[in-house]
C-alpha cells in the first residue's frame, strides 16, 4: 500500500478544485455524507424529517456504500445509505449533485436491487417490506421549484387505484421554493448545501462534520477513494484508445455538464494524457486545459 507521502502526492496531482478538498467539502459530498449521518441518532431525526407523517420510532440497522448484485453476471447496485426502520421499512438514501439524463431509470434499478437483496433472504413477496428510494439532490430534478417530489404507482386509467407494491421514490431539492415542506426539512436542505441556521438538529450535524473532518483516517480513505476513481476513469480511456472508440467517448463526454469535463480533465492530466489528447477527447479549449495543469 501507498506510504502517507504518496497518498498526499497523489491526491494533490488530481488537482480537484477547492470545494473537493477534505476541509471545505458540504454535506453534499456522498463521502462525507455516510461519515456524518452514520449514527443512528443523525440518521432517525433525518427520516423523520423526510416523512414527517410516518411514525418513525427509529433506525434498526445502517449500512454504508452497502453493493448489491441480483445475479452472478448482473451489474450491481452501490447504496450510499442503506436504512432498516424500527418500522420494518427499509429506505435508501443517495446524495445527488449532477442532473444525468439517466437519473429516474436509476431508481428503478434500486428498487430492483432492494427487492433482489430481500428475496435472496428466503423470503415470500408477501414479506416484502415498504422500500424507499430517497435521492436528495442540489438542483431541481423537474425544473417545478418543489421541495419534494414523491412517486407511486397508480393505475393509468383511475388514479384512484394505487398498485399498492410498496415502492415509493421521492426526490428532494435543496433548492426549492414552494412552501408545502416543514422548517424542519427545509433547514436540513439548507445545511446539506451549506445554509446553516440555529436548529438543534443542524447545531448537532455541525458537530459531527467539525469531528469528521479532524479524523485522519477518514481524510485518507477519502483521498485515495478520490485516488482510485481517477485510475477508472483513466482505464475507460486508455480501453476507447485500444478500441478505437476515441470519437464515441468525445462526443458523450462533451453531452455532459461542463464541471465533469473539468474533472475529468484533471483525471487526465494526472494521469499523463497530454493537452492536445485531452483537447480532442473533452473539446475543451486548450488555454482551459493549461488553466488545470499549472
């Protein structure tokens, strides 16, 4: 394994801008999301703030970045937060800072991985628990300005009629603008983009980052987390080179938000490629490239 001197090189070289940094990361880091709220006293007050209508006793069980695979060739699922209510429900909990175009269809793949997980334990489909799909994200999934956007299924034809099978997904924006959600939830919102307030509950998540973030070894395992994302994304490219797919990745790399180009061009650079390589991949002006590699 790497010595601590080779970690901070190599953690430095991927150049990630300031608001990836250990010190100054929110709580809308993914990472540092699972170190705050891993406690069962974060995590209960914050489905209770989620559904306010539930009664939510408490939190049974907690597993972070919990993989899931429905079959030996499948590709799996990673949960950020996996939860087991008091109530016998069971939720997971992800953190959402990109808008990708892919986003609803993820949900369903949870929701398939949640039950797979569930029936693998021998189980009958009548024992299947109330699942919940949570995505709490920085930007209005559905441009409506909503707070909360939850989903079920209901019947086409009359609306009337629930299938009743126990899914439920709801997506929560941090920037919303109606007034149909509680102080409460809308302060934990707030704090997950970096709002604080004088609520108690927030007061104690405050605690827990300024503790999470003097812990050395929580500062490591997120530098080379950091570290080996860059080797996969270097190893998708080095494949589309061998492949020929060179213009394929280009033009869906360049579909995307501009802040992942970037990242992905500080990747690149850790990793050797040269400006004029990155250029013709990400179409990123050149005098932008050599802004990331001083």
């Amino acid at each position: 394994m790497w010595s601590e001197e080779e970690i901070e090189a190599r953690f430095n070289a991927l150049n990630l801008p300031a608001d990836r940094q250990w010190e100054n990361l929110k709580l809308s880091n993914d990472f540092l999301f699972g170190k705050v709220m891993r406690t069962k006293k974060a995590c209960t007050e914050m489905m209770r703030r989620i559904f306010p209508d539930e009664k939510i006793e408490g939190i049974k069980f907690v597993s972070l970045q919990k993989a899931v695979k429905s079959g030996l060739d499948s590709r799996g699922v990673r949960f950020d937060m996996y939860i087991e209510a008091e109530n016998r429900k069971v939720y997971d909990v992800e953190i959402q800072t990109t808008d990708s175009p892919g986003l609803a269809k993820r949900t369903r793949a949870y929701h398939l991985a949640m039950g797979s997980d569930i029936l693998e334990q021998k189980r009958k489909y009548r024992e299947l628990p109330e699942a919940f799909v949570i995505f709490i994200c920085t930007f209005d999934p559905f441009g409506k300005g909503r707070y909360v956007y939850t989903f079920r299924n209901f019947c086409a034809e009359d609306k009337s009629i629930a299938l009743d099978d126990g899914g439920t997904t709801v997506f929560l924006n941090a920037y919303g603008k109606d007034e149909a959600v509680t102080p409460e939830l809308k302060a934990l919102l707030d704090f997950v983009v970096g709002r604080t307030c004088g609520d108690p509950y927030i007061k104690y998540l405050e605690r827990r980052m300024n503790i999470a973030r003097q812990n050395a070894n929580w500062r490591r395992e997120y530098m080379i987390a950091n570290i080996r994302e860059s080797y996969v994304r270097y190893d998708e490219h080095v494949k589309a080179f061998a492949e020929g797919k060179v213009e394929g990745i280009a033009e869906g790399i360049a579909r995307g938000k501009y802040s992942q180009q970037l990242d992905t061009a500080r990747s690149m650079i850790a990793w050797g490629f040269d400006e004029n390589t990155i250029h013709a991949l990400l179409k990123l002006p050149v005098d932008e490239i050599k802004r990331l590699n001083p």
